[in-house]
C-alpha cells in the first residue's frame, strides 16, 4: 500500500500540495498507472447554487518535465453531443474541466474542458469572459474509460508549456478543477472542487480558482511498498526508493 505525506492537500488549505514524483508513469494508458494509488484523492465536488455536492474525485501529481490529473466521476445521466462536429459541441455534454492561471489577480488563464470521450475544449481566455477558442494546448494528452459508475479522464501537460504562460510550479499558480452534468434536455447541474458561498455558477472568476504548488521538497512525498513482482512492471519503483 502508498501513502503520501502531503498532509496539506486540501483545497481549504493556504496551497494546495502537489506530490512530486522523481519518474514518470511507464504505462501506455495514464489511468493504469499504479502511482495514482500514492495520491490521495480529493473527493467532493461543490454546487452551493443548487444545494449539492458530488462524489466525484480529483486527483494530481508532478514530475519534473509534466503535470499530471485525473478526475473520477460518478455518472448516472450520461449525455453527448450526437453529430459531433468539432470542440465547441463539448459545451453542452458531461465533462470536466482544468483551468491554470498565474498567481495573484485573474487576468489571463487557459482552460481544459474533457468530455467522456476524451474530447477536449481547450482556450485561452482574459477574464472576464473574453474566449480564445483558436488557442490550443499544445502538449496536453488525455486518456478516458467508462466505468460502472461513470467515467475516469487522465491526462498529462509539459511544465515547459505551462511556464511559458506564466505557470510558477515553484513559487505557485492557480489552479480550477470543475464538473458538469448535463442531462438529455439540456438542464445541467455545475460542480467546482472550491467550495464558496456563491449563489451562481461561474467558472471565470477569481474566487473558484484554489492556489497550488509543487512540493519537491518534502523527502519521500511518495514512497511505500511493492507487494508484487507486477507492481514493478507497472511502474519505475527503483526511481521512488530515497
């Protein structure tokens, strides 16, 4: 069994912690990746507007060339888009969604919007509300399954990218993780990891956004133990042991 150390990943917190991993996934699926069971899940989803919560869980962690996160939903009212065509329809389907800005004021930030299926919606936009849909992640990969209970996105982003857009992994960033369950007829139910007192869903604005960092630092942030000769096929065990 992992443990983590980071006793702080809570999005209350004054940061959220970010575990490091010194090595990378060796897998080809990101969601069979053994390490995600080092990283304790943050597992509830807020929709004050609408007086819910959701038992979907987010989860990440850092190398030193990637960002990586994954997001477990519970999903009982699967919708998408017939006829897709291209991004935009993603805005009327299930999804989740990952936004990263620099720290201090909202200005500019950038947003990844993951349907079910893997699609991604991704844009630039300068607060408030001001889309570049033409802007595209260049180095993000997404992985997606369907599970009995709904549906598992993963995905992986450079830190090169991200720092290119102001993206601090040291000193900190902010960071919005968000759901949307939307149902045949449109109705739609809006979910944010931030819990605030807001009485209206919106994503584009300050206070849904929750302050982050990579924890680095911490000697043996991710450690345990392998109980099987297949864990150390799954995963560069060797990479973790300090």
């Amino acid at each position: 069994v992992l443990s983590a150390s980071c006793s702080r990943n809570k999005i209350d917190a004054d940061a959220f912690c970010i575990p490091f991993s010194p090595a990378e996934p060796q897998t080809e699926d990101l969601l069979d990746a053994v390490v995600w069971e080092a990283i304790p899940p943050v597992e509830v989803f807020h929709a004050p507007w609408d007086d819910m919560d959701d038992s979907t869980s987010f989860r990440c962690f850092a190398t030193d060339s990637l960002f990586f996160f994954r997001f477990d939903v519970m999903e009982n009212t699967l919708t998408l888009e017939e006829g897709f065509k291209d991004e935009r329809d993603v805005e009327y389907e299930d999804r989740v969604e990952i936004f990263f800005s620099p720290a201090g004021k909202l200005k500019t930030y950038v947003g990844a919007e993951i349907d079910p299926m893997g699609r991604v919606m991704d844009y630039k936009c300068t607060y408030y509300r001001d889309f570049d849909y033409g802007w595209n992640f260049e180095t993000m990969e997404c992985f997606r399954r369907m599970t009995p209970s709904g549906y598992s996105i993963a995905g992986h982003v450079s830190w090169s990218e991200l720092e290119d857009l102001g993206i601090d992994n040291r000193k900190g960033f902010l960071m919005g993780a968000f759901r949307a369950d939307f149902r045949p007829d449109k109705s739609v139910n809006w979910y944010s990891l931030k819990l605030t007192s807001d009485e209206e869903a919106d994503f584009h604005q300050r206070n849904v956004f929750f302050e982050a960092k990579v924890v680095k630092e911490e000697h043996g942030s991710m450690r345990g133990a392998v109980l099987s000769v297949e864990d150390l096929a799954s995963y560069d065990w060797p990479a973790l042991a300090f």
